[in-house]
C-alpha cells in the first residue's frame, strides 16, 4: 500500500501539478532559501527524539540484563522474571525503533511544512543507509528528498536518487507498490532535462503502481482497525488520485504532442476523472477545464 505523506509534501505535489498543466512545458523552479528557523526546529525534533529513542534502549537493555540476572541467581530460579526481562530487552529494540522512525517522519513533516529543504534532503539522503533499519523500507524517505530536489531543480541528483531505489526495491512486489509517488517524481526529472520519452517512461510506472495503490485503498476493509483508519485512507485516496491526475494529464500531453491522438484522448479522461475526485489542489480546476477542451477538440480522432 503506498505510503503516508506528510502536509507539507501534499502541497509541494500541487504545485508540481502546474507542470504537468503549462503548455510550454516550462519547469517553475523553487529559488527560495531554506527557512533557517525551520532547519533549527526541525534539527532539534530530530535530534531529541533520537535521543529518546537511546534512553529507551539503554534503561530497557539496562533494567532487562540487571533484572535476569538477578532472577537468574536466585533460589530456585525465578524463571518468570528472566522470560519477562529478555521480552523487555527485545521490546527495548523495537521501541527505540519505531521511536527512531516517527523521529525522521516528524522531522520531514516539520521540515516540509515550514520550506527547510535543507533538513529535508538532508535526512532524505540517509534513505540508502538505513534500508534494513527503517519498518517499510525507505521508500518513502527517498521520495521526500527526490520532491524537494526537483522542487529546486535538481533533475539529475533526483534521478540518481530514484533509480537507486527503484533498482533496490521494484522486483519486491510488497515494496514496489510504495514506489508510485517517486516514480512520478522521476518523471517530473526527466521532463524537466526534456527527455520525453524517458519522462513517459516513469509516468507509466507511476500510474500502473498507483492504480494498483488505489484498487486496495478503495477495497472496503473490516474491523476495529478499520474503523480508526477510514480518515487516513480517505486521505490517501485524495493524494493518489491527485498524483494519477497529474501523471495521465503528463502523459497525455506528450501522446498528443507525439499525434497519438487515441491515446492522448484516454489519458485526459483519466486525468479528468481523477482530477475532479482527488482533494482541492492547486491548477486542479485548470486541469479539468483544459483537459475537457482537449476532450472536445479530440472528440472525433
């Protein structure tokens, strides 16, 4: 199932929108410095919850080893205390770990939301470092640096980024359906250098991987669970179908540009459709009405 993003990377994929929408095909670059407020705040989160991540670890580890082995000397043996110590040991670990993770995920949601690229790529780049360490992998980690690069117009540090993951991660089926976004991502890159083809390229990875994401988003899950995450899901929904608004709308433009009118008139439906049932985003009415009219004019084709 693809993976959660932050606010902050929602808006920054609505304003990439527009380039999908601009005939000239003119990729807006982002020039702006990094909030340095931001990077201060958002090193600060990072580097607390690290440093609660560690406490729970040593006092776990602690408490765990000190208690077994006085559960260990005694007599009898008290073999309750040393099974409950290794679980607080073991448990430790994971803890710290998953204190670790939301440590990196609140730092790039701080960090988006408040335009500290800076922190953003810089966590972003330690993806590949922590592939095996990471729950879910670091899809999602490299996808937030590849955003903000090509934000800033770093076409060729983005690609180089998601080719790596892309060769890591794609013959996964579990993890190949969280490499949607950082596909259309790609394809922003490679639309940005002006490489068509390679453009449409990732754009049809894109789509078939988030097609595939939508399909079991949209399949009705049961449960308590279920319950608690029908507000997420419907999150997710939007985002996915904002994305595979943009990448159909992408990819039209380039069938129609190359007078493969027949499917230059399938992807502007689809970018339509999912236009109007995605979430209010920047240039989404723009897309419907100039997808719309490119519908009229390829009405008979």
């Amino acid at each position: 199932m693809a993976k959660m993003r932050t606010k902050g990377q929602g808006k920054q994929q609505g304003r990439r929108v527009q380039r999908g929408v601009s005939e000239a095909g003119v990729m807006p670059v982002n020039t702006a410095e990094s909030n340095a407020r931001g990077d201060q705040l958002s090193t600060a989160l990072l580097f607390g919850s690290l440093l609660l991540a560690l406490a729970v670890i040593v006092g776990g580890v602690y408490w765990g080893i000190t208690s077994f082995d006085a559960a260990y000397k005694s007599q009898p043996i008290d073999w309750l205390h040393c099974i409950v110590s290794s679980l607080v040991i073991v448990g430790s670990f994971f803890l710290a770990r998953s204190i670790a993770w939301l440590a990196m995920f609140g730092t790039i949601a701080l960090a988006s939301r408040m335009g500290a690229w800076k922190m953003v790529e810089t966590v972003g780049q330690k993806g590949p470092l922590l592939r095996k360490v990471l729950p879910g992998g670091s899809p999602w980690l490299t996808t937030a640096l590849v955003q903000s690069q090509v934000n800033r117009g770093q076409y060729d540090a983005a690609l180089a980024a998601c080719q790596s993951e892309w060769d890591f991660y794609s013959a996964d089926e579990k993890q190949r359906t969280n490499l949607g976004t950082l596909a259309f991502t790609a394809g922003l890159a490679q639309q940005g250098l002006n490489n068509i083809k390679e453009s449409q390229v990732w754009n049809e990875r894109a789509i078939e991987i988030l097609n595939k994401s939508l399909e079991q988003l949209s399949q009705p899950q049961k449960g308590l669970v279920a319950k608690f995450a029908s507000t997420q899901s419907d999150q997710a929904l939007g985002q996915l179908r904002m994305q595979l608004a943009a990448a159909y709308f992408n990819n039209a433009t380039i069938y129609f540009n190359s007078n493969d009118h027949r499917r230059a008139k399938e992807n502007y439906k689809q970018a339509v459709e999912n236009a109007k049932k995605s979430p209010d985003f920047p240039q989404r009415n723009e897309m419907v009405k100039f997808g719309q009219e490119q519908l009229a004019r390829l009405k008979h084709s």
